[in-house]
C-alpha cells in the first residue's frame, strides 16, 4: 500500500488573526460572566474587534491570555465610555 502523506496548509494570516479574535471575545465573555453572543455585540457596537484587537494583534498575541483579556476588557471600557459621551 502507498503511503500518501495528508498536507495540511498553513493557516492563513487572517484565519490566525479571527481565531485570535473570537479567543479574546470567548475569555472576555468568560471573565464577566457573559455569553459570547453578547460580548460580541458590545465589542461590536464600539468597534473594538477592529479597532484595537485585530489593529494591535501583533502586540497582544504575544502577551499571556490573562494580560489580553484584561487588556480588551480595559479598552473596551473605555470604548464605551467615549461612545457615551459621544452621544
């Protein structure tokens, strides 16, 4: 019988960047005591996901899962701060 080894691509630069993502909306989620359906929709409503964990993924992928999820959840803060002052 042939051996046939089995490739398995490299993930891409965004496939690694949007399971960076939803990690940090999971453990924010988890660190609240949320769901991730909700802590989606307010990092969402302000943009975070965007504007600050894709837009610094190269910084806090490096950084240990406790210092990021309580980097987002800092920012986050005060996204929403600065949304409600907006308006």
């Amino acid at each position: 019988m042939e051996n046939k080894e089995h490739y398995m691509p490299y993930p891409s630069d965004i496939e690694l960047k949007m399971a960076f993502a939803a990690s940090c909306i999971d453990s924010a989620a988890r660190s609240t005591g949320s769901t991730p359906e909700k802590m989606f929709q307010r990092m969402a409503k302000v943009n975070l996901i965007d504007d600050y964990i894709l837009r610094h993924y190269g910084v806090l992928h490096t950084e240990s899962r406790q210092n990021v999820t309580e980097d987002v959840l800092q920012a986050l803060e005060d996204y929403e701060k600065e949304a409600a002052s907006r308006n």
